[in-house]
C-alpha cells in the first residue's frame, strides 16, 4: 500500500521516498540539498552517475543515514533551470 506524507523527508519513516532530481541525480530545489545532507557522505556517493540520465528515469539507492530504508530519485528535468512549477 502506498502512502503519500507531504512534508519534510528527512524525517520521515517510510520503506522508501521520492527525491525528486536531475538528470544527474543532482537535486533540484534547495530542500533537496538539505535531504542530501541529512543523508550523510554514503547516501552523496551512491548519487554519483557516470553519464547523464533520461528524463522519466529512476533509480533506487539506499537511504544512507535518512530514517528510511531507500531513496527512490525520479529524473524529471536534465537541469535544475528546466524544472518549474508549470
């Protein structure tokens, strides 16, 4: 069953969260960057890809030191200037 919490994912218990990226597994917003602080150094190094990612992709990776088990990153623009609210 899938449960959708709007808040702070940093914080939130769950099997796994959606971390919105680009097409480099980069965050897209500033939030993010604070998702991938929280998350700590091992969680940073999985994020790393060696080219870039289609748009529509997705890729699972552990959560690091979030309180989650996964962090599922949906690519959903090639950088953060194609990402908007329309």
């Amino acid at each position: 069953m899938i449960h959708v919490v709007v808040g702070d994912l940093a914080s939130t218990v769950a099997d796994a969260v959606v971390r919105p990226a680009n097409s480099r597994l980069e965050p897209i917003h500033p939030a993010l960057r604070r998702l991938d602080e929280a998350a700590g150094p091992r969680f940073q190094e999985q994020c790393r890809v060696q080219w870039e990612l289609g748009v529509g992709a997705a890729v699972v990776t552990r959560a690091g030191d979030l309180p989650a088990e996964f962090v599922i990153h949906a690519v959903i623009g090639t950088s953060p200037d194609t990402v908007s609210a329309d």
